[in-house]
C-alpha cells in the first residue's frame, strides 16, 4: 500500500495511508475467524471469514501512518462483529433477532476456560478443524486456508494438488461444518487426543511455509515460522499437547529457525548448507531445539517428527559441513522413510546418500524409484538430480534437469541458484 494521495475538497491532502506487513493481516485474519467462530459457532465460519475480511480491508482504507486506533486488535474485532451481526440480522429478516447475538458487553472478554479447553482461540479452531467427521486432507486444508491465511495456490503447493482440487476439498469442508456444526467450545479430553496429530500436520505444514517460501520475492518468512512455534509452545502447555511428538516438532522447528540468518546473502539469495557462515547461526535456538528433543525422548513414541529434528540436529552440532555425520542422517532418512514412507524422504536420503557415498550411489537410489506422477512438477527433484549427475561428471544430463528445475523453481532466490549451477555446467566444471 504505498503512493501519494489525490487532494480532499479545499485542498486539503488525504493523510497517507499506513503501509503494514503482509503478516499483520494473514495473523489477524486467522485470529478473528477465531474469535468470532468461538462466539457464534464453527458452523458459520464462512461468516466469520467474510467479517474478517470486511474489517481488514476497511482498516486498509481508513488507517494512515498518522492516525489509526490505540488498540488495532479491539477495533479490527469491533468492525468484523459488527459485519457479522448485520450478515446474521439480514439472514433474519423476517425473525426477532436473538438477543444471544447481540454485541457482549466489555466484561465478556475476561472468558473462563475449563482445563479441558484450548486456551488460544487460533489453536482451538485447529482442533475444530481436526474434526474426524471431515477426510484428513480436508482437515488441512480447512485449517491452513481459515487459520493460516494461506491461498489456495500455496495450500496446492505444500500438499501437491491442483488449485481447484483445493478449492473443492474447502468447499466440501465448509459445507460438512455447517451440515454437522462441532460443538461451540472444543471437545474434550479424550476427543482432542485423536486430534493432535492432524493439528500436529498443520503447523509442521506452516512452519514449512515459512521455512521454505512459495512466494516469488520471500524464500523466507520468518513470520509463519514464528507463529508455527507460538502455537506449539501454546500447544505442549496443555493436557493434550504435552506429547512427545509435539516436544520434537518444537525440536525441529528450533533448529531450523536458528539458521535463518545464515541461509540468504547480503543480496538475498540462497546460500546452500555448505555455503552458510556457521558462526552466524542462533546458538540459543539450537540449545532450545536440542532441549526439546531431549524432553522428546520420553515414553517409547516416535514419530516422523523425532527422525526430522534427529537430522536437523546433526546438521546444527557438526563442526563443519566437512565434519557432518553423513552416515547417522542417511540412517535417520532411512527410518524416517519407514515411519512415513514417501518419495520425498527418499528423496531426502539420496542427497545424504551422495555426501557420504558419492553422487554415484545417490543416483543410484533415486533412478531405482519410479517418480509418481504428482512429483512430475516439483523442481526440487530435478535440481537433485542435475546437481548429482553434475557432481557425477555427466554435464548433458545434468544441465536437462537443472533447465527443468529452472522452469519449475517457485522463488527468484531458488531460480538464480539453479543458474550458478547451470553456469557451473557450461563452463565444465
């Protein structure tokens, strides 16, 4: 939001409009649907997103760097209720409007929650969204389009489906809460346990968002990272949550963050693991990414995300890249692609496969698997196997899948670092 403003009657300038992140609206988004759909039901969620985004866009058009509400939470939650009791009051023309949908008065905003309830409303609508009454994928996609303002395009993306099968899945959602609502507050104890690990996905499939962004100018978006860990440390305080697997989510998701500032040059483009300044790299996260996956240990659970933050933390504690243990994450690849067995794991298992083996040996793994076809457009694949065959002297076949990768790379960072590579090949070496 930026450029001058035309001049009001008499001359008088419009104040300039306020510019604020992107983040500011994906996280009040989500925060509003959930307040609004704890108060009035799940059932009306579509409501709820509408009200949420009336009361966005009109902050938009009348906040100015100059003039805007002392408690821009309060006042984005008076407009979006108030949107909603007028969406609701036009649905009930023709009945006595109840008086239970009426504006609460302000002493309602200190609620009382039960120790059976999720405290935080965004992480109680997750769980609502993990209704089992709903197919897994919908669960998903339901919670990363209404709570993590996610697009469409991105959701596509992170569970590689097209745009309109998307779509559908969040229609279908939508329609089964409103044919079959849940219950106004969340379930209780013994029905959220089933549902930790669809709200577990979620946020796993957030923070990978961030960590990894689809969006062209952002390979990095620190703020769905950081909100990925809000939730799950909100989440590991309660009865449910206080899971093991939960303690190695946080586990990885630390780790991961603590080289955020290492990842990107001083231009802004991608610098590979070998490349990072290690020096740069958060000491105090990866103390807190090794305490959780200490904590995590407990019991005899292990899930896929116990391998993945076993991996990043032989990544944070090697000395060097030349020093990292090869072996021990080929091995983690290895049972992790046990645990959760996909073509991306072993994808994943190549690349270590190679630094420990030679690129040979990852080639040989990777060309033994038959790519399903919903791979087919996912660049990382080709980038693997044109940098292998780089590596493995056969500069032809690596400069197809590098030109493939290229085409398909989602980020202006990634792009220009399948380019050095395709240099790479051009100049023979």
């Amino acid at each position: 939001m930026t450029g001058g403003s035309a001049p009001a009657a008499g001359g008088a300038p419009h104040p300039a409009p306020l510019e604020l992140p992107d983040h500011y609206f994906r996280h009040e988004f989500g925060r509003l649907v959930s307040v609004l759909s704890r108060r009035y039901g799940s059932q009306r969620i579509e409501l709820c997103e509408d009200a949420a985004q009336a009361a966005l866009l009109r902050a938009v058009q009348l906040w100015s760097a100059s003039s805007q509400p002392d408690d821009r939470g309060a006042w984005l939650y008076r407009v979006a209720n108030n949107h909603l009791l007028d969406a609701l009051r036009r649905e009930r023309r023709n009945e006595p409007y109840p008086a239970e949908l009426e504006p609460a008065d302000a002493s309602a905003a200190d609620e009382v929650y039960l120790e059976s309830e999720v405290k935080d409303d965004v992480l109680r609508l997750l769980f609502v969204c993990a209704d089992p009454a709903l197919p897994a994928e919908s669960q998903l996609v339901l919670a990363l389009k209404t709570l993590c303002g996610f697009s469409t395009q991105e959701i596509a993306s992170r569970l590689f489906q097209s745009e309109e099968a998307v779509h559908k899945r969040l229609q279908r959602a939508r329609a089964k809460l409103r044919e079959q609502p849940p219950e106004l507050e969340t379930p209780q104890l013994e029905q959220l346990a089933d549902r930790l690990p669809s709200v577990l996905h979620a946020l796993y499939l957030l923070f990978n968002e961030g960590y990894s962004s689809g969006q062209p100018d952002q390979p990095i978006r620190r703020e769905l990272c950081e909100e990925a860990i809000r939730l799950g440390l909100l989440l590991i305080t309660h009865p449910v949550g206080d899971a093991p697997q939960a303690d190695a989510l946080l586990s990885l998701m630390y780790l991961h963050a603590a080289r955020f500032d290492a990842r990107l040059d001083v231009a802004g483009g991608l610098l590979t693991l070998e490349e990072q300044d290690r020096s740069r790299w958060d000491q105090q996260l990866i103390q807190l990414g090794v305490h959780y996956l200490q904590r995590a240990a407990r019991g005899e659970h292990f899930s896929r995300y116990h391998a993945e933050a076993s991996i990043a933390a032989e990544h944070c504690l090697a000395p060097s890249y030349a020093q990292t243990r090869w072996a021990e994450i080929t091995r983690s690849y290895e049972l992790l692609d046990r645990i959760a067995a996909s073509p991306l794991n072993t994808l994943n298992r190549a690349i270590a496969l190679a630094e420990w083996q030679g690129a040979r040996a990852g080639l040989a793994l990777l060309e033994a698997l038959e790519r399903p076809s919903w791979l087919h457009g996912y660049y990382l694949w080709d980038a693997t196997l044109g940098e292998l065959h780089r590596r493995n002297g056969d500069l032809p076949r690596a400069s197809t899948h590098l030109r493939r990768a290229l085409t398909l790379a989602p980020t202006h960072a990634e792009r220009a670092l399948l380019e050095q590579r395709l240099k790479a090949c051009r100049e023979g070496s």
